[in-house]
C-alpha cells in the first residue's frame, strides 16, 4: 500500500464484500475514523498510520518468530494462566503465544466489529464461548496493532466483571505509543511515538 489510492480501493473491496467499517479498520489496522474516511472521503483525513505485517502475516515461521519475541516481552512482567487473543489479527499470534507459555487460549471479539450497529455505546465486547474461560484468571492480551487502545479497554472492562487479571497487552505494533491503557502495561514489538 503505497499510495492513498491503493487504501482507498482496499476499503472499498472489503465493504463490497460486506464487512463492517469495524472489521475493515481491523483487516486494514487502522482505526475505524480512518476506515470510515476511507470510505466517504470526507473534509478532514483523520492523524492516523497504516501499519501492514502482511510480509510476517503470510509466512507462518515468521508468525511464530514473533510469537516468540512476544512470549519473551511477555514473561518479563507476567505469569498469565490465559491468553486472549483479540479478533481477528490477533488470534493467530494469541494461539501461538499460549502455546510458547503453555497457557489457555480465550477469543475476544471486541465491539468494534460491531459498528455499523446504531447503538454502538451500548454494545460490549464478547468473548468466544468454545475457547477458555477467563473468570478469576491471571490473564495477557494478545492482538497485532493498537490504533485507539479503545479495544484493550473494551477487553479491560470485560474481565474486570469476571474477576480476571489482566496483567499486560502486548501487540506487534503499538501506533498510541502509551505505557499504559486502562491500567493495564502495554509492552509491543515496535512503538510508534509522535513528536
């Protein structure tokens, strides 16, 4: 994706097809202000960055060469009993990050997939209810790209209710750059700092 136009018509393929304005911010890792804009193209073109690990996403040894790094973040400030992978970029790094750690694997489905509801405010997250439980668990989250961070909130709020721990987020890229969302330690793989 080297140019705008390129993006653009992405988004515009992927909305044929009939995914939401969430799930395209998701499959595009950019934040759903951007993917709506690219969609309408509107006045005011959104402060965003578009991150693509599609060289790493295609190539499952080099999936699992990240996992790897992940894992070794990871054990630097937690000891989690349950890995939460985030949908849907993030499942594939979760399920090999629970297998690096020997740990559970829970699916999170955040309300961002669910945007195009008009009662949005309203709508919370799910985790998936074929995978583990989370519920009075010491717990990671494991997802590719933080664009907002409102995803790990939405994830926060979620396990607090289920007296989970959520003892760090780690993701590949982090484009907010914080050391913290919603009290939770944000370790990633690269950080993206604006000056």
């Amino acid at each position: 994706m080297r140019k705008l136009e390129d993006l653009v018509q992405r988004a515009k393929k992927l909305k044929e097809k009939g995914l939401t304005t969430g799930e395209i911010a998701d499959e595009l890792n950019i934040s759903r202000e951007t993917a709506l804009w690219l969609l309408t193209q509107g006045d005011v073109t959104p402060a965003d960055i578009y991150v693509s690990w599609k060289s790493i996403a295609k190539n499952a040894s080099r999936m699992r060469h990240i996992a790897s790094i992940m894992v070794d973040m990871i054990r630097e400030v937690a000891e989690p009993e349950v890995v939460i992978g985030i949908a849907t970029s993030g499942i594939p790094l979760a399920t090999l990050v629970a297998e690096e750690l020997g740990c559970s694997l829970a699916i999170f489905y955040p309300r961002k997939l669910k945007w195009e509801n008009k009662e949005e405010e309203r709508l919370e997250g799910v985790m998936s209810e074929n995978f583990a439980r989370v519920d009075g668990k010491k717990c990671v989250v494991v997802d590719d790209v933080i664009s907002t961070g409102r995803t790990i909130e939405d994830v926060a709020s979620y396990a607090e209710k289920r007296d989970a721990k959520i003892q760090c987020a780690c993701v590949i890229v982090d484009k907010e750059g914080r050391d913290k969302i919603a009290g939770i330690p944000v370790v990633s793989v690269f950080r993206i700092i604006r000056l």
